[in-house]
C-alpha cells in the first residue's frame, strides 16, 4: 500500500466524522477549557501512593485557559477508550476547547499473551489482534488516538498529542535518553490525521533536555519509589518543561499556544 493511502485508511477508521467545523467554530473562545487525557504520570496523584502526583495538576498554573484533568491511573489509550473515558470527555467538549492526549506508559506489551486489557496490537498503522483473554479485537495505539482524536475534532476542538514522559533517564548513574516507541506513534497518528486543528508535542523531549540540565542527582530526587512516578515537585516541573515546549515551538505552533502565561519558566 502507498504511503499516503496507508495514512487515509487509517484516519477514515471507526469513528466517522459527519461534517468537518466551521472556521468559526474553531476561533478561539476567550476562555477555552483545556481536557488533558492520560495516565499515572499525568493524573491526580500519581501512582496513588501518597509519594507522587501526575503534571496534569499542576499545568493550570502556566495556562490562562481553565484547565480539567481527566487522566486515570493504569490507563492506556486502549483501555482509556474501551472504558469510554475518551466518549465521556468528547461530551462535555464544546467548540474552541483544547484536548491534550498522552499515554504510552501502560501500552506496551502484547494482547495476545497474558492480555492485560491495556496492551495495545503491535504496529504504528492498521494491525489487528486478537486479544487471548476476551477475544476482541484489539487495535494499535496509533488507532486508537487517531480515534479520540476524531471525536474531540467532531465537536470543534483542537488536538494536541502530547509524547510520554521519560522515566528517570538518570537512574543509572549516567543520563541516558532513548524515546520509546509510542513517541513516534504520537508522530505517526498526527501525520495521519493532517489537520490543522492537531498538533504533536514531544513531552518526552522536552522533560529529557531538562532532566540533563538538572543533572544526575536532582533528577534521581524526584523519584520517590520508582523510576516511572514523580514526586509532586517532578510533576510541576514536568508541566513547566510541557509549557515551555509549546510557549517557544519545539515542534510548531499549536492551539495552547495562545494560553501559556507570559514569563512562563524555562527549565531547559
């Protein structure tokens, strides 16, 4: 199959989108609500552990835009839209709202061993599996975001797909960075998608360049318990590095640009 033919039958997927928005309905508003969808790393508190607290608490504090944390713990894209979290924050979206998505931590794996209901179908395009517990069909990451995406598009918001955030890329003593593979799948399904109203934001670049700044032990100091869950101080500083990649354009201008505060921190 063709390049391009490959990203058209990816995008015109499951979820239909009957009419595309206006250019009125995708100005602006004065005040956008900002939905962030995801997992641990981003939701309230953490690895509920009482140690660690997710950047989606924490990001309000560098937008100008009202800002509403809907990411679960344990989630992946798949399970986020299986439980119909995706549906749920499509509802109450209104034209001119912003929906953030990032996951990655819990994908990996296989459904077709041991399926834990969160493991996505290997592949960055159309791929099946059947998963060995329930017998569904099962999708790849790039799908599934492809299709939350559609539905926040239908209701006239914007999209960023936001890449996960590195695990402690200090912990063994020497900074290593190595993006996995789901921060190029975010890549893929924003090509896939080519809108204008979606953008692609590499979170995990962004908190990497930081954390070499920071050096070995202030790094280390924000993992409590393990190398995945920040501490509340990581997590805030986790939201600063997003605001800064979106405030000067690590990957293009997206629709939160508009919304990050003026002298917003640089930590990178």
């Amino acid at each position: 199959m063709k390049f391009t033919a490959f990203y058209t039958a990816l995008a015109l997927g499951a979820v239909q989108v009957t009419a595309s928005p206006t250019p009125a309905d995708l100005a602006p508003r004065a005040a956008p609500t900002v939905y962030l969808c995801g997992d641990s790393t981003m939701a309230k508190n953490g690895a509920n552990d009482g140690a660690t607290d997710g950047w989606g608490q924490y990001f309000g504090k560098y937008s100008t835009a009202t800002v509403v944390n809907k990411a679960i713990g344990g989630r992946s894209a798949r399970s986020y839209w299986n439980e119909g979290r995706f549906s749920a924050v499509a509802d109450v979206v209104q034209s001119g709202d912003i929906v953030v998505i990032e996951f990655g931590h819990n994908d990996g794996g296989s459904p077709t061993s041991s399926d834990n209901g969160r493991s996505d179908c290997p592949g960055a395009g159309t791929e099946t599996c059947i998963s060995d517990a329930t017998g569904e069909t099962v999708y790849t990451f790039v799908f599934y975001v492809i299709q939350a995406a559609k539905l926040m598009l239908a209701k006239g918001a914007t999209v960023v797909l936001s890449s996960q955030t590195p695990n402690n890329l200090w912990e063994g003593g020497t900074f290593s960075s190595s993006p996995p593979r789901f921060v190029g799948y975010q890549k893929t399904a924003a090509a896939a998608l080519a809108s204008s109203s979606v953008s692609f934001v590499d979170h995990f670049q962004a908190v990497s360049n930081m954390y070499k700044k920071l050096g070995n032990t202030a790094t280390n100091a924000l993992y409590p318990n393990d190398h995945t869950h920040t501490s509340p101080t990581g997590a805030d500083l986790s939201a600063q590095a997003f605001a800064q990649a979106i405030a000067q354009k690590m990957n293009g201008t997206t629709s939160l640009a508009s919304y990050i505060i003026s002298g917003y921190p640089v930590v990178y």
